[in-house]
C-alpha cells in the first residue's frame, strides 16, 4: 500500500499526485510543500489529502521531500522577482526574431534548476533557436510550452462576469467540453460579450447545470403543448423555467399563468 497526495502545481494549476511517508510529514489541505519533479524540485499546494492506495510497481510516483519552509518562501519570493526580469528579457529575444507568439507567463522552480516560458500562438511555432538564445542568457534548463487561450486565463487569473475569481484559476482541475447547444437549452441571450469568459471562449460555467436543466426539461411537456392546469383549466405551455420549476401557460383567456412542475 502506498500513501499519496494530490498537490497543485504553479501555473496552470495542474493537479500531480506524490507519494507521502506520511510518519515523517504531516500535511493537510491547504498546506504548501516541495516535491520531487523529474529534474530538480518545486513548490505546490496540497488540493486533495493523503489517502492509501494499492501501490503498482509500473506507477512511479515521485516523493514529497518536506513541508514548506520559510527559507522556502524567501526563494519563491526570490524567484518572483527573477521571473520579473526573465519576462522582460525573453519578450526582447522574441521581437528581435520577429515570432508571432505571446509570451503568457514565466515559472522557475523552486532550485531554479529549470525555467520554464508559457506563450500563446495562432499555429504552431518553430521557437529552437528562441530556446538557444533563453539558455545562453540564463546558464540553467529551458522549458517553452505552448497553450492555448483557456490555459492562459488560468494562469493569468482574474474575475468572470459573476464577479468572482475565474473558476479555471480558482479551482477546475480540468476543462470539460463546452456547446452553444447547453447556452439555448438555458435559454440564455446567445450574444457572444454573454456567454463567453475573459479568454474569449464559451464559459466554463455553462456546463455546471446542464445536466439538471435537461433532467427537468424531461419531466416537463414541450413548448406548445396543451396542458390542463390544476385550477385554471386548459392552456398552452409558453415557457419551461427550471430555477423555479415552473411553466409558463397561457390560458384560453390569453392571462399568463405559473404552474408548479412537481416532483
């Protein structure tokens, strides 16, 4: 049996699991540790608690080396502030090159012994040389990993139309699959600026309920069905609202009436 824990690492909010020797560290939800990458070590958050597993011999997970210390967080400061200036130097070599791309984000690793680049591009890109010029200024391994426009809200943060943090930062461990089809079954204003998050893509959110919505849609007849109501007599399903279970009917005498849908 082995014991692991999932932690969050920086940037993109990826979710790796570690292994834990859980009688020499002791860690909850929340706390900050370093981990063992495949070259070097970093920081992360632990998002999931420690829980047994059937240990496999094909799996590999790497260990976590300690909790966080405060020498530890005067590097990640220290990195930071190098981050800062890495920013800077690497948008110079990309417009001495001329290279359609967008420089996204920059993290070091705790030992600094790995400095990878986030950019954004239409295509695909050919960044060798970029990489030569990224080595030879910072003596240390160089990482450029292209992602998409949804990685970089991530990653950027920021708040979405509900004014809080976007969920994609603030906790989505993964994109799922998102349709113009669940916006129309929501009934939802199809314009663009309505439906789609600060990355310019259909958001993420329009999928938390969809499922619910067509549960309810299934239980209820469709528009323009006759129907008879409990008081009222006969009329005609206008509309089907799902937060308030309800229809919407018209009566033979055109009033407009709410029915409860029941359970």
């Amino acid at each position: 049996m082995l014991e692991v824990v999932g932690v969050r690492l920086p940037k993109g909010n990826k979710l790796c699991y570690f292994s834990l020797d859980t009688k020499k560290i002791k860690l909850r939800k929340g706390d900050m540790c370093v981990v063992k990458m495949d070259r070097g070590v970093d920081s992360g958050v632990v998002v999931e608690a420690a829980r047994t597993i059937e240990e496999k011999g094909d799996e590999g997970f790497l260990p976590v080396i300690r909790k966080i210390t405060p020498q530890d967080l005067e590097q990640l400061a220290s990195n930071t502030q190098r981050e800062e200036k890495a920013y800077k130097i690497c948008q110079e070599k990309i417009n001495d090159r001329d290279m359609e791309m967008k420089l996204v984000g920059i993290h070091y690793a705790l030992d600094g012994s790995k400095i990878t680049f986030y950019f954004s591009a239409e295509g695909r890109t050919d960044f060798r040389e970029l990489v030569k010029d990224l080595a030879y200024a910072f003596k240390t391994r160089i990482e450029l990993r292209q992602i998409g426009v949804r990685d970089a809200a991530k990653i950027f943060g920021g708040f979405g139309w509900c004014g809080r943090s976007l969920c994609c930062s603030a906790f989505l461990k993964r994109f799922d699959s998102v349709s113009i089809r669940m916006a129309k079954e929501q009934n939802l204003i199809l314009t663009p600026s309505k439906i789609s998050g600060v990355c310019g893509r259909l958001m993420c959110c329009l999928a938390y309920e969809h499922k619910d919505y067509m549960t309810f849609r299934k239980r209820c007849p469709k528009m323009g069905a006759q129907i008879e109501t409990p008081a009222d007599g006969p009329g005609t399903v206008i509309g089907i609202d799902p937060i308030q279970c309800c229809l919407q009917v018209k009566l033979k005498d055109d009033r407009k009436i709410e029915v409860p849908v029941k359970e």
